[in-house]
C-alpha cells in the first residue's frame, strides 16, 4: 500500500553542526526536548530487560534515561547523524548503553526484529521523506513491538517563526533563498495515521499536546534555535552575514518578552504510539 501524503525531498544540512551547537544543545535540551522524550518514555510504557533503539539521539540524553529503565538486562542503543553530537553521548556509554553515528534512512547495520521500541523525540519532523525510515522501523523491531513518536505538529507558526521569516526577508539577507518547504516537515493526525498504517503498524494512540517552553532572553531563543536545528536556522546565509542576522532577530524578540525579559513560545506537540503488526 502506497501513502498519498505528499513528502518533500528536501534535508536539513547535517554539515552545519559545530561543537558549540553540540554543547549547547546538550545543555539546552536538558529541560525541553528531554521532558518530552521522559514522558514519550512513559507513554511507551519502556520496562526492565527491553531492548530499545533511540533514533536521532542527540547527545544522548534520553538515551542514558532509558538505559536507567530497562536495567543491566536490557540495551539502549542511540544514533544520530551528527559525528559531534554522538562525539558527546560517548560520555554516557556503558555496558547497556551504546551510541553510534547512523541515519534514520540506512539502518541495515542493524539485524531484523531486534528491538522491542524504537523512538523518536523531537526528529521526525526533520524527515522529508517519512515512508523509508518508518519501514526500516518495522524492520528492524520485535512482531508486537513499540513505535513511539513525539514531533512537532503541523499547524500555525510560532510568533518567533514568523519573527525570524520577517527579519530575513529584509535586505541584505532577502539576496539569499531559505528553502522553499521550510527546515522542518510537519505532518497532521491523518498523514501521520496513514503514513503508519502503511509502513505496517497498528496505531494505538495519536495525540496533540500543548507545549510551551521557556527562554530567559532572546539571545537564549536565538541560540536555542541555531542549536535544536543543528546549524539550519541561518545556514542559508553567508557566514559574514549570519552575525548581524542574528543580532537582528534577537533585537526584535525583545518585543515578544515578558516584563521580566522572559520569552514563552507556544506550539504543539503530536505524540504518536504504534505496534508492528
């Protein structure tokens, strides 16, 4: 069966990355991207002797959490396609605990129905093209096991979003084309149902979330933004013109700040559980 959900060829660059992006997002995604990976953790219902497959790890924070549950008799191996993000997981391997430099669209390394989950925080709307990864999912789990899903959802931008379109649709960055589909590739309730069903799994539960996070500055938004899209958000740009870019959008961003300087961005999440058939 063929899903008709329309998927962009389009990728992020994975050559953007740096090792203060890394470490920033290691220090960044501690209270965001970590707590939706925890409670996407618990809605997977992850127990003691599994073997699960964290996909686009990161750092390997939620990796480490997940190799606390399921103990000395299970497995948590993470992968991401950033060497300097892996470079940094490394830190946190031990004995159930593995991280290795790997891409969602090529996990033929990995034998077939070796896992009990698979899961995926805060990375499948960085896929363009979903139907490959989701069949190499299916591939590579138990009959009967766990798909969990937590990605941003398709909806409204954010007023920072629309903040940062503004801001780069002025001269001189106007000279330089963003890509035409946006960084990231979000899909609804029902593309999200369809693309499952036709990779070959049940779904048991897709749900969206409000989530609202945070930031102490703009300057921390900014960084935030260069960090959680490894080097995408200005990547576009010139390197002599990504500087005052990014002065600029921090500029503006003081205008959506609290009294206390605080910016809250408001967005939601699509949470999606699936069984493989």
């Amino acid at each position: 069966m063929e899903t008709s959900v329309t998927q962009s060829a389009e990728r992020p660059s994975l050559t953007q990355d740096s090792d203060a992006l890394a470490r920033d997002y290691d220090r960044v995604s501690v209270d965001r991207q970590f707590l939706s990976g925890k409670m996407l953790v618990r809605d997977l219902a992850i127990a003691a002797g599994e073997r699960v497959l964290d996909v686009g790890c990161g750092t390997g924070l939620l990796a480490q959490h997940i190799a606390d549950l399921v103990g000395p008799t299970g497995y948590a191996l993470g992968v991401d396609p950033l060497p300097l993000r892996i470079e940094l997981a490394q830190a946190k391997a031990r004995p159930n605990l593995q991280f290795k430099v790997a891409d969602a669209y090529d996990l033929s390394f990995l034998p077939v129905a070796d896992f009990d989950v698979v899961c995926l925080n805060a990375v499948f709307h960085w896929l363009p093209e979903k139907s490959g990864p989701l069949r190499e999912f299916a591939r590579v789990l138990k009959p009967g096991g766990r798909l969990g899903i937590s990605s941003g959802a398709k909806g409204p931008r954010t007023r920072f979003q629309e903040l940062v379109s503004a801001v780069l649709a002025r001269p001189p960055f106007n000279a330089y084309a963003r890509p035409p589909g946006g960084l990231t590739h979000r899909v609804d309730e029902p593309e999200m149902r369809q693309l499952l069903t036709a990779a070959g799994f049940a779904v048991k539960s897709i749900e969206a979330r409000k989530s609202v996070r945070a930031f102490a500055s703009p300057e921390l938004l900014v960084r935030y933004s260069e960090a959680s899209s490894f080097g995408n958000l200005l990547a576009h740009l010139p390197l002599e013109l990504r500087s005052s870019a990014r002065e600029l959008i921090a500029r503006e961003a003081a205008a959506l700040a609290a009294p206390d300087g605080t910016i809250s961005q408001s967005s939601r999440r699509m949470v999606a559980i699936a069984v493989r058939r």
